[in-house]
C-alpha cells in the first residue's frame, strides 16, 4: 500500500511539473448541437491552466509575488470538455482571479491522475489537493450518502436540489464527521442528473427484460445491489474500460446520464436507451483536509464562495445540456424507451427491499428527504 501511495504521489507530481512547463489551454463554451453539453477548444488531457484576466477588474487583490504563489492540482476522471469540467474551470479560474493570483489550481481531467476511487485515496492525504468525484464512490468512505442516492426517492430535480441545499441535510453532510474522519472537505455538489440503462442490443422495457443481462456498474455497493435486485448481474469496472467492454460484449449494458453517456460516445456500441430514470445524483467538489493548511484562512473563504458560485453555474450549464442531450441521441440514431406508468413501477417495486436495507440507518435523512417533496 505504501509503494501504491508513494507511486501516486510520484505520478501527481510529475504530472505537475510538466503541467507548470506548458501553455495554457482556453476553453470556449458552446450550447448548439455539436457536442452532449459543452466543447472545449483544447482536447490534450494535461492539466489545464486557464485564468481569469486579472485586468479592469475592481475589488481584485493585488497581484500576488511569485514566490508567494499556491500551486494545487484537481483532478477528474470526466473529459475536459464535459459540464462538470466546465465548471471546475470555472472555479479555479475565479479562485486565482479573487486571490490576486496567490492561488493557481491546475486542473487534470481523463482520468490522468486516475479513476475516482484512487482520486478519492490520494485526496485523503493531500496527494491531490482538489477532486470532482460522484456520489456513489465516495459513499464507500462516507456510507451516510448512500442514503442520499436511494432509487427512487426523487420526485423531481426541484426536489432534489431542495435537498442537496437544505442546511441540515445536503450541506451538513459536506462537512460532517465521516467526510473529515475520511480527510475529506466538501466544498460543492454539481448537478448529475438522472441515470437511465442503455444497451447494445437488448430492447428493455421493464424489470422482465433485465434478466441475465450483464451490466456495467460503478465501484459501489448500492448500485451493484440495485442491480442485482432488478434481475441483472452487476459487474464493477472503471468507466475508461466500458466502451471496449460494451463493444466486445464483456457486458450488455451500462447506466448513466444522458450527457455522459454521448460524451463517452456509448452512442456508437449501446444505442438502446431505456429512460427508467432509477436514481438522480450529484458530482461533488472536495478538498482534501490537508491541502487547508496549504492556504490562509482568508484564502478558503474564497474558495468556498467560489465553489460555491461554480456549482450554480454548473447548474445552469447542466439544465440545457440535458435537454440538448436527448435530441443529440435522436439525432444519432439511438433508441429511446420512454416508460409505461406500469413499466416503471416494476423497477421501483423490485428496490423496495435494497431501499430499506441502505436506509435503515439513515432513517431520519429519508424522512426528511420524503417531507420536502
């Protein structure tokens, strides 16, 4: 475990380096149809190390001096040219410009510092300073969101976010015991949408349809369970290996959102889209409690109102590629199976039991969760 620990320290910093030594990359937002959300004029997979122009702008610090200079890396296995990405640039622009420079985060997208489970590690002892993570494998280190990702327990994205904003629930868990206990900070939740299954060849139009199937799941214990509950067999793989996974047959399917899925081009080995909408998630924006001490206390406060401002910018950004994103799939000659009212209570019938089992603990979050709808 040390040599794994001390690998990826080795490979965080080399990383780096070389990243200090390159050109920095512009991104340019872009909402027409080319793209699941938005493109990126850059496409390399290095870190990107755009800044907001510190010029004309009132009320900016004054330039900070070299040596005085924080340089701090975020990673994310999603592609740089995806919403969430968008917005981790976003946010480490404005923490640069609303520092006076002081503060520099380079930010690595592709999975170049690794998938999120090994993001996750490193970022427990300050190896990476900054990740965008999803739910599912960060509630292997903190069980209690878990609860917070339940099939089912949405009644719509207004509900959701109600959640996600309420002071005694979405936000008390970003700072709450297991995320600390874990060296974790949570600093913002960015929106992920709603998860559908998709297929390379099976036509699924209920529970009935997933028997035998072999799906894709992430590196959780809820999802490999729901799965499990709803007749198909789960198997847990990084999301750089679902494609040839998909394309060989290794497995039948997979799930995730829409956007994601175009922007991994899945279009192309799992046309077959069943829009069951099973969970509605959350990525999420965490520091590691050990790169706090890298910076004033001034300084986090303005990291913490820059996340924060970049999750509603993701938001905004999030809503209109989800709405493109259907369209997109249409247009590339996917399938899309919108649900019976019947078809659909077949799945949440089938979780009924995986819900109560995960909830149990996490009663009162449920409750609470149940009473905002």
């Amino acid at each position: 475990m040390k040599k794994l620990v001390a690998l990826s320290m080795t490979l965080a910093l080399a990383l780096s380096l070389t990243a200090c030594g390159g050109g920095s990359s512009s991104t340019t937002a872009t909402t027409g149809g080319g793209g699941a959300s938005t493109t990126a004029a850059s496409k390399d997979s290095g870190a990107d190390t755009t800044a907001a122009s510190q010029d004309g702008k009132s009320g900016t610090p004054d330039a900070a001096p070299a040596g005085d200079v924080v340089v701090m890396t975020l990673a994310s296995n999603h592609t740089q040219d995806f919403v969430t990405s968008l917005a981790c640039k976003h946010f480490a622009e404005q923490v640069e410009e609303k520092t006076g420079g002081a503060v520099k985060i380079e930010c690595y997208f592709d999975a170049v510092l690794g998938e999120e489970t090994a993001t996750l590690e490193q970022c427990q002892y300050g190896g990476i300073d900054f990740i965008r993570v999803s739910m599912s494998p960060l509630a292997e280190f903190v069980p209690a969101y878990s609860s917070m990702q339940l099939p089912y327990i949405y009644s719509s994205r207004e509900h959701f976010w109600k959640v996600m904003d309420a002071p005694d629930i979405g936000q008390e868990l970003l700072k709450s015991d297991g995320m600390t206990s874990n060296g974790l900070y949570g600093l913002a939740y960015y929106d992920n949408g709603t998860r559908n299954f998709f297929f390379s060849s099976n036509e699924v139009h209920g529970v009935k349809d997933m028997a035998g199937l072999t799906l894709r799941v992430q590196e959780s214990d809820l999802m490999i369970g729901m799965v499990k509950a709803m007749g198909a067999n789960p198997v847990a793989m990084a999301a750089s290996e679902l494609y040839s996974s998909l394309q060989t047959g290794v497995v039948s399917g997979a799930e995730n959102n829409l956007p994601w899925y175009l922007s991994m081009s899945l279009n192309e080995v799992a046309p077959l889209i069943t829009m069951d909408e099973h969970t509605r998630t959350a990525d999420m924006l965490i520091m590691s409690e050990k790169s706090k001490e890298k910076v004033t206390p001034e300084q986090l406060q303005i990291i913490e109102e820059c996340a924060a401002e970049s999750s509603q910018y993701q938001r905004e950004l999030w809503a209109k590629s989800e709405e493109e994103a259907r369209q997109q799939c249409i247009d590339a000659g996917c399938t899309i199976i919108d649900l019976t009212d019947e078809e659909r209570q077949s799945y949440m019938d089938c979780v009924t039991e995986l819900n109560a089992q995960f909830g149990e603990e996490y009663k009162d979050i449920l409750d609470k969760i149940a009473a905002m709808k």
